[in-house]
C-alpha cells in the first residue's frame, strides 16, 4: 500500500468516526510510517516537534490512538517501561526476541513456527485470529560467554 493509499484510508477512517481529518494528524500519520522499527509516543512527538514546534503530546497521543485503531499500528509492550507502535502497513509478519538487559528488540521470521501454531490450533480445533510472539532474554551482548572447553 502506497503512502497517499494509507493516507486516505485513514482520513476515510477519520471521517467515518465523526473526526476532523486535520494537518497535524496527517504530520504524526506520516512521521508515524517514516519511523524505524517500534516508536513510543514520546520518540515520536520529540521528532515532530522539530518541524511542527506547536505540537502537543496529548495531540500525538491520541492521534496514534486512532491509528491503531484503523488498523495501522499495532501496540507493544516488551516491559513495564513506555509501550511502543509498529507498522501494519507495509510489513510482512514476524515475531520479536527482547534482550531483558539492553531492551535490543530483534526482529525474526520463521516458516516453521507458524506451521506449528496452526499445527496446535488445527489440534485443538482453535481458529486462530492473530497471534503475536516475543520471547525474553539475553541478547549475544549481554549474555555472559562460556567456553565451550
């Protein structure tokens, strides 16, 4: 889906809801899809208040409220620390390992894991609707190295 595409999807979706399509939503939607990886509110509303100083965080807040409500980002949460936004839009599935120590968020696909959730949900008689995987631990920098003598 190109920009202008999700662009207007989300002023369709604004208009559906009764909202006001204005600028500054459209400058934190595409700040939004500009950003890398995951992005908390606050890391996206330091950025835009670079090029759009009268800005309000609860501004940004709600706007990316909205856009995962359209179904555009999704929210994460690999701690108790600030929830972070992803991108729907553009990228295929994949799960998340999270280093408990440094919070490095790597990303991974696996052809075989999916098969073996819908192996276990075909045994259950489950229809699965989404399905979301992060795994927690130590990262090849912060785990303590053994030899392997």
């Amino acid at each position: 889906m190109e920009i202008r595409e999700i662009l207007e999807a989300f002023r369709q979706y604004i208009k559906d809801k009764g909202l006001r399509y204005t600028k500054q939503r459209e400058a934190i939607l595409k700040a939004f899809l500009r950003a890398d990886g995951h992005v908390t509110v606050e890391e996206l509303y330091m950025q835009l208040r670079k090029k759009h100083p009268g800005i309000g965080f609860s501004t940004v807040y709600r706007t990316i409220k909205l856009i995962e409500d359209a179904g555009l980002a999704t929210r994460l949460s690999f701690d108790e620390r600030a929830e972070r936004f992803e991108k729907t839009v553009g990228t295929d599935h994949h799960d998340h390992m999270v280093c408990i120590r440094c919070r490095r968020v790597i990303e991974f696909e696996s052809p075989r894991i999916e098969r073996l959730q819908t192996e276990v949900a075909d045994k259950y008689r489950f229809q699965i609707l989404s399905h979301r995987l992060e795994i927690f631990g130590l990262c090849n920098i912060c785990r303590p190295h053994k030899s392997l003598v």
